[in-house]
C-alpha cells in the first residue's frame, strides 16, 4: 500500500482513544466516525477538526458501512463486536476489534471463517497485553528467562459500582446489566496467554456470592466476580479473577511460574495506581544449582518499539496506543505488526475461555474442553450454539440466566435512578 491506512472508528466513548492515535499516526488517516450519541459523536469530531481534518461523522451504521475505507476500529457496546467484524470482513474490510471478540460460541465459528475466507486482518485489542509490565513479561518469556509456564495468574479486579450510571446510562437491556459473570474475562485471561503464547484446552468456572450491601443498580447478575481456571496446551494450570470485587484502587495483576523462574507484577507497595505509574515487575532466575538464583525488581518503563509515537498517549497507562498502531502495521506487512498484533485465533481462545466458564459453572462447576477453532473439524459442534444471557440473540432454551441461581430483577424506578445519576453527571453512592 502507497498511501496512508483509511481508518473509520465505530464507537465514538470507548473509541476516543483508538481516535486520537489515529489522528497524529503518520501511516493512517482517520476518514469517518459512527456513533448514535451525539455529544460523544461531536466530540470526537472537534478533536478531528483540532487536527486539521475534516472527517465524515454518522448517526447510522449504515451510512457509515458505505463510507470508503480500508479499515474499521470496533468500538461499539462489547457484546456486538463479532457480528459487526464478520459485515465488515465480507464487504473488504480489515477489522480491529475492542474487547469482547464474541458473545457466542456460534459467533466465535463465524468470525474465524469469515477472516479466513476474506484474506483480511483482524485484530484484537485486549490492551492489558500491552501494558508495560505485562509486555516486558511477555519478551522475557520468549527469551527463555523462566523456562516452560507450569502455573499463571490473572487478576483483573475493578469495582465498577460507583461509575454504573456512566457506563450504562439506566438502560435496563444494556449489555452490562445482561452480561454473565465470567463474561469480561480477557483483561485476566489475554496476558496469560499473550505472554505464553499457550492454548487453553479445558476450563473449569466458578461465580462469588452476590453482594448484597450494595444498592441496586440494575446488574442482573449482582454484583459478584466470575473466576476461571484454565489448563494450557502443555499442562500448565491459569487462575484468572475478575469483577465486581472491594478493593480501590483496583488489581491488575499477573503472575507466571515456569520451570526455571517466575515473573510477577507489583501490586500492593507502593500504591503505583495511585502514584500513576505502571507496576514493577520482579523475575527470578534460577541458576545452575536448585533454589539458588537472581532475583530482578524493576521498573520496565515504555517499550522501545515507536516509543517517540506512544509517549504521546497515556490511557491505560499507555497501552491504547499498542493494539491501534500494530494494527496499522500488520495491515502494511511490517514484522512488529506480525509478531505483536493479537489475531482471531488467539482473541477467540481469550473470549471463550469466559463463554464456556459460565457453562462450567452452570454445571456445578464441572470442567469443560476448550476446542481448538483453527481446527475445521472442531468448528461443527459449536457453529450453531447461540446460548448467552442476551435476549436479543438467544431465544428459547438458548437464554441462559445472568447469575447460576437466576437473573435478579428490578422495577424501572432502579433503572430510572440510575439514568437520572448519569443525566446530572454523577456517580452512584
């Protein structure tokens, strides 16, 4: 390709950071922006103007569709990711897709087909794998600094209780107040398995008790945390927490034992959410002779890869920028895109591993085999499974409830409190 990346964005609130990389990227250019929420909208189109560009801005996704572009950054609400990346597949357009890959286990069938049979890119953004800690555990690793993974943890504790009315805006049907338990598992899950580059071939899931202290906010799991654990390709075992869980600030936090080290991330002292920074990281390598060895404690810093293009950006602590520019890399065929760029394979293996946890733990926590979909032959047995708590795709017995012991429910006067916290901008209390 001779020319710049013509990027669109679907999704202008979560999309806002995926846009300002697209503004100052020298290979890409943003050309559209769709999103039905017109102050989120006009805001990304100042920003936009700010830069000197006059892009297109639509309501309506298919005004948007028709827009001549290369490529389109998802997004949108995270439960629809699949069904939009497979449209855009077939109509000639490389996808990156923000986190979930996929609701259903039928969707995960048609996504990995439909970039198989395009030929194009497609692209996860699970950004905590590019995190500076966890993508320095992830070049050591492949140095061989901790041998084979034998065991891994991944916590991804955020307690989202007071920013609810925010993110949901009192609708009774949005996807977070439907979703599962173990449903928003690759912020734990995807570093493990980024950083091993393993496969998970069986998960087992659990679900918390509610807790009930907190006031009702229209989640019709309650509030709880969903917990999975995996067994990798090579025998290794992975812990992965995340939720709705008391702890501020919250954990992002990974763990990897191998067969001649270990790699851990900081997580308590000092406080390094509070003091805005990114954790340290301490590595053990053990030596010639058993139990002795060298210990590291450091701080990784930024990555040097584009380093004088990512210190520009710091959501996440600067994480955003990774998934967006190799992306844009992988789709001009430069080696950091192919090395570092998370594809459908390993985004499907990140997002099913939650899909299937919650089957476990609907079966009183009975282990279930994760199928590997690169294979053909495995894909069968799942293209038409459409089981998920969301009753817009699933009908019938497909309809599974959002908590094992049943869906909570509420009246409208929960839902109409908490859209009236996010009309006056405030949080829940």
């Amino acid at each position: 390709m001779n020319r710049k990346v013509r990027i669109g964005v679907f999704g202008a609130y979560r999309g806002m950071t995926m846009i300002s990389v697209l503004l100052r990227h020298p290979e890409a250019e943003l050309v559209a922006i769709c999103d039905k929420y017109l102050p989120a909208l006009q805001k990304a189109g100042d920003a936009a103007k700010e830069a000197g560009l006059n892009i297109a801005l639509y309501e309506n996704f298919e005004d948007f569709f028709r827009h001549d572009m290369d490529a389109v950054v998802l997004a949108n609400y995270a439960n629809e990711h699949a069904t939009f990346a497979v449209r855009l597949l077939k109509s000639g357009r490389h996808v990156m897709s923000e986190v979930l890959p996929c609701e259903t286990m039928a969707q995960a069938v048609e996504l990995i087909e439909a970039v198989e049979e395009s030929g194009l890119i497609y692209a996860y953004a699970e950004n905590y794998c590019y995190m500076w800690h966890s993508f320095e555990m992830r070049e050591r690793y492949a140095r061989g600094d901790i041998g084979d993974v034998m065991y891994a943890e991944g916590e991804y504790i955020h307690d989202c209780a007071a920013i609810w009315p925010g993110i949901t805006y009192g609708q009774r049907d949005h996807w977070r107040n439907n979703m599962f338990p173990n449903f928003y598992c690759t912020h734990s899950i995807g570093p493990m398995l980024y950083i091993t580059g393993r496969r998970p071939v069986q998960v087992t899931g659990f679900v918390t008790q509610r807790n009930l202290t907190v006031p009702p906010l229209g989640i019709k799991s309650g509030e709880c945390a969903g917990i999975e654990i995996l067994t990798l390709d090579n025998g290794a075992i992975c812990k992965s927490v995340h939720g709705h869980l008391k702890r501020e600030p919250g954990s992002i936090n990974y763990e990897i034992y191998g067969t001649k080290g270990s790699m851990e991330s900081e997580r308590f002292q000092p406080s390094y959410a509070q003091e805005g920074r990114e954790p340290e990281i301490q590595v053990y390598r053990e030596g010639e002779k058993l139990c002795i060895g060298t210990t590291e404690r450091y701080h990784p810093g930024m990555q040097a890869i584009a380093a004088e293009m990512a210190k520009k950006f710091s959501t996440h602590g600067g994480s955003d920028f990774y998934p967006t520019h190799f992306f844009i890399e992988r789709i001009l065929g430069n080696p950091d895109g192919e090395k570092y760029s998370i594809d459908v394979y390993q985004a499907v293996d990140m997002g099913i591993c939650g899909i299937l946890a919650y089957r476990s733990a609907l079966n009183g926590n009975a282990p279930v085999r994760v199928p590997d979909l690169r294979n053909r032959e495995e894909r069968n047995a799942w293209r038409n499974d459409n089981k998920c708590t969301n009753p817009a795709v699933a009908k019938g017995d497909d309809l599974l409830p959002c908590y094992p012991a049943g869906s909570m429910e509420y009246p409208d006067s929960v839902y109409e409190n908490v859209r009236d916290l996010w009309l006056a901008g405030k949080n829940a209390e």
